[in-house]
C-alpha cells in the first residue's frame, strides 16, 4: 500500500511540476535574462516558459508576442522586429555545435554561429524551426511546421518542407501597415 501511494504521489508531483511549476520557472528565469538582453522593446510579452541562451546577442522591438515553450539560441545574434508574433514551440537557432573538427566526433566544443534576423510584422507558426544565417524580411509569413533554412522574401507566406511559397500579402497594404505601426500587439496590448 505504501508502495502504491508513493508511486500515486511521485507522478502527482510530477505532473504538478510539468503543468505549473516549470513554467513559473521558465518565466522567471526569461525575466531574470531580460536584463541581459542586447535590447528588449516595449509591449513583448513571452507568453509562457521558454529557453534563452545569450541573451545578449538577442535584440527584441517592440509590440513582439512570443508563444509558450519558445527556444531561442542567440549565439550568432537574433533581431525579431517590431510587431512580430511568434506562435509557441518555436525553435530559433543562430549557432550550432561545429562537426569540423579534427579531434573529437560528432562534434567539438565550438560553434558555428550565423546572425538571424526576423523582420517586422512576421507571423511565425507554431513548431516553426529557424536555422542559422536566416532572414526572414517585414510582413512574411510563416506555416506551422516549417523548417527556414533560407530566406524569405518581402510579405511572402511559405509553408512545410522545402519552405513551398503560397503566395504573398498585399505588398502595398503590408507598407501602408508596418509604415503606421498597425501592429496587432500595439492594438491589443493584454493579449
């Protein structure tokens, strides 16, 4: 019986701390860094927990909307423009460990480390991975799922493998828009 209620107990703790307690934990750690930001914009909200690793290689505008569970790996540098929003599970990595080496496999201890920068007015999908060396320019849109390994162009909507161009947003609007700041996050600031 003892056993059984342990066991009842562990995995209740378990989901306590998976459920609540990590992402109390991410939020405060995210807070803790934001100080340590290159430079933080007004109105960003990270919605809840997530990863930063060089903090001060990351650059936030303003009005910027991060989702849940968000990984950002700022070795290279990372510039997120204003008005972006950023859905949750989004991977960003501006560096990755070197495969070059002459003296220790997979990988050594050094990275190779390509700048990202992701422009103003950019949607960004949930499970979206960003690859180091990427640009991704004002307005662009980007499905759920991709994976950016090049890239993209001025208000263009890409999607799943290969970055498939859908198609591209109203140019002279999208202008119009990001000109006036009519960015959704300045709109509705408590969402």
């Amino acid at each position: 019986m003892k056993k059984t209620f342990l066991k009842y107990m562990s995995k209740r703790i378990a989901a306590f701390y998976w459920g609540y307690l990590k992402k109390d934990i991410d939020n405060f750690v995210i807070d803790f860094q934001k100080g340590k930001f290159k430079s933080l914009g007004d109105n960003v909200v990270f919605k809840a927990g997530g990863t930063i690793y060089h903090p001060e290689n990351l650059t936030i505008g303003n009005h910027v909307r991060i989702g849940d569970n968000c990984f950002i790996m700022a070795i290279g540098g990372v510039t997120i423009g204003d008005g972006t929003i950023i859905s949750r599970n989004v991977c960003i990595h501006s560096g990755n460990h070197s495969y070059k080496s002459h003296s220790l496999i997979p990988y050594d201890d050094t990275y190779d480390s390509k700048e990202i920068s992701i422009g103003k007015a950019v949607w960004i999908g949930q499970n979206v991975n960003i690859l180091p060396g990427v640009s991704i320019a004002d307005g662009a849109i980007i499905g759920m799922g991709t994976t950016v390994s090049k890239n993209i162009g001025f208000g263009e909507i890409v999607v799943g493998k290969g970055q498939r161009i859908l198609g591209e947003r109203d140019i002279n609007t999208l202008k119009t828009n990001i000109n006036n700041t009519a960015y959704f996050a300045k709109k509705h600031p408590n969402l």
